[in-house]
C-alpha cells in the first residue's frame, strides 16, 4: 500500500508554494524575511513529522515562533552582559517563567 500522509517536508513546501502570490505582493526585502521564515520551519521538519497535526500551518507557525524565541533569549542575554559592563540600568525585562503567573493572588 502506499502511505496515506505526505511527508512533512512535501506539506512544507506546498504551504511555501500556496504562499507565492502574497510573496509576490510584498516589497523585496519583506520577500527575503518571509523566505527566511519558511527556512526557519524547516529546521523542524522532524518536530513536524511527529506533530502530526490536523493542520501543518499550527506547526510551521510554532516552528518559526520557536526559532523568534530562541534568537530572543540570545539577544537579552547579550544585551544584559552589555548593561552590565555599561553600569547602565536594564532596559529589558527578565524573562517569564513558567508558574510565575497568577501565584499568590
């Protein structure tokens, strides 16, 4: 029998493809960041695979979010050693944790 369920990295590349005339509307540069962000779902393709979502948008979306995330930490993180060197007061707000919210109301 043959499979039943496109691989993920095909579903990639047709939700790219079903994209190109919103690609096509947007100025050059903004052409280049929204390549950069289907680039940055296919890092993970493999998370998508066992995601197995009813719609692979979710997927590609939380895999991008994921990518924005990560280079978020790396920049206050960056920022934060520069404040410290600087003695300048922080400009940036600690991270959330997970819990922090809606404790000892």
């Amino acid at each position: 029998m043959g499979r039943t369920v496109l691989p993920f990295s095909r579903v990639l590349e047709q939700e790219a493809q079903e994209w190109r005339k919103f690609r096509r509307g947007l100025r050059r540069e903004d052409q280049e960041f929204l390549d950069r962000l289907f680039e940055e779902a296919r890092l993970h393709v493999q998370a998508g695979v066992y995601a197995s979502r009813p719609w692979p948008f979710e997927t590609i979306l939380i895999s991008i979010l994921l990518e924005h995330e990560k280079a978020l930490v790396e920049l206050r993180s960056k920022l934060k050693i520069l404040e410290e060197q600087s003695g300048k007061p922080s400009l940036i707000s600690p991270p959330l944790r997970g819990g922090d919210e809606g404790e000892g109301g």
